[in-house]
C-alpha cells in the first residue's frame, strides 16, 4: 500500500490513508489532509500500513471521475452515449463493488463540483472537494480494486458532451424545489428510485438527521411510494454512501 501510496503522489495525485476494508479516512480531516509530500505518505502508512488510498480529485491531482455504479450506472451510461457518442479510452479502475471509475483530465476552463445520479441513475461524479478509493485498495466484500485490463495509461480529455451535461447549472444541477420534493410523495417507478433515495438521503443528512434515523425514514418512503420497492440492502447501500460521503465532507 505505501509503495502505491507513494507511486500516486509522484504523479501528483494527493493521497491520504482510510480505513482498511472501507472508505471512511483515518485522518482528522479526512481528504483536506491529502498530500503529496513522500515523507507525509510513509509516516500515514508507517503507522496504517493496511489503509486504504483515498486519492483525491479535483484540480488538486488534475483529475476528475465518473463513478459507474453496477448495472444501473452501465444502463444510464449506454443511454448517454447512445445519445451522444462513446467515451474514449482512459484510465479506468475496477472497484471491489464491481463498479468502475472512469478517470478524465481535469478541464481547464470550468470547475467540476461533486454530484450523486445527476448524470442519470447510477451516475456519480467527483471533482473538486471529493476523492475516490484507488487500487490496490481493499473492499469491504474483500474484493480489490484494480486497473482495467482495458486501461488507457493515463487520463484522456473528457469529451464536450460530457463537460457540456456537467456544466449545466440550470438543468442538470437544479436545486430541488418545494413542489418537487411534493412530487416525491406520490412516489416513484423503477429508473428512478436510486436518485429519488439519494435525493432523500442526501437532504435529510444534510440537514444532520441521525445517519440511522435517515436509513429507516428512506427505508419507509421506499417501501410505500417506490413502484416496485427496492431492496432493502440496495436502499442501505444508497443511504450508507450518502452519509460516508457526508461525514468525510464534515471532516468526521
């Protein structure tokens, strides 16, 4: 670990150490005490020689990533590109979820902020004031995260369809009004339940509801207004990203 920990930050990508098994960071800043100071890495990993390797994105390390989450984030992808055009080549990794985080240059002429099912169901994106798990990290299923075999060796330029969908302040990243949180109410049908309870998690944590309260009031509304209901384990994995992301975000 503190062999890639070290080869990341050569690179210039600023790294900092996370649980083993997990993505929550060991540090009391979490990614703000990413580094790419050598002697700052092998004392993190000297001390947790088992950590994870949180890398973070952003114009910090010149990266940012599209987070492909399982089938659903496969399906709302193929959508996009059906639409558009296929992504290039680029440097891709394998995560021990079975996911895949597509690494792109980071865009000189606009900042890229972080986003959850934006893009489309499954959709996450990470850059500025966000980071990734990176290999040869362990999942929590003791699964690894690896290099694609298909791995360009280094980041390509993202398309502008792609920077065009992020950009848009207006329609892709409105903020969600009163009457759409009503509209929530009368539920949802399959395609957009992951957003729909990512959207819920992420106000309710927000607004620092008890993480435990947050799963079991999402857990409710999935079960009454979701057309099918999702799972109840798909529903904990939506809402336990939500509040890792929101703790790491508190510094917690």
């Amino acid at each position: 670990m503190i062999k890639a920990a070290l080869k990341y930050a050569h690179r210039g990508k600023a790294v900092f150490p996370l649980r083993p098994h997990g993505k929550i960071p060991l540090t009391p800043r979490g990614h703000k005490d990413a580094s790419i100071d050598p002697e700052t890495i092998s004392a993190w990993w000297s001390r947790w020689p088992q950590a994870n390797i949180g890398l973070v994105t952003g114009a910090c390390s010149g990266v940012f990533v599209l987070d492909v989450d399982g089938e659903e984030g496969e399906a709302s992808l193929d959508m996009l590109e059906s639409q558009h055009e296929r992504l290039p080549p680029t440097a891709e990794s394998i995560t021990g979820g079975g996911g895949r985080h597509l690494f792109f240059q980071w865009p000189t002429t606009a900042d890229i902020c972080n986003s959850a099912g934006r893009l489309g169901p499954g959709l996450d994106v990470r850059g500025n004031g966000g980071y990734v798990v990176v290999p040869p990290s362990n999942h929590e299923s003791g699964k690894a995260y690896f290099w694609s075999v298909d791995s360009a060796q280094s980041p390509a330029p993202a398309p502008d369809w792609l920077l065009t969908l992020i950009w848009r302040p207006h329609e892709t990243y409105k903020a969600t009004s009163p009457s759409d949180w009503l509209d929530l109410l009368k539920g949802v049908r399959e395609g957009s339940r992951n957003d729909a309870i990512t959207r819920l998690a992420g106000k309710l944590l927000r607004a620092h509801i008890d993480p435990h309260l947050a799963l079991e009031i999402c857990i409710a509304w999935n079960d009454s207004r979701c057309r099918p209901p999702l799972g109840q384990e798909e529903v904990a994995k939506v809402v336990n990203s939500i509040a890792g992301r929101e703790l790491a975000r508190r510094g917690i």
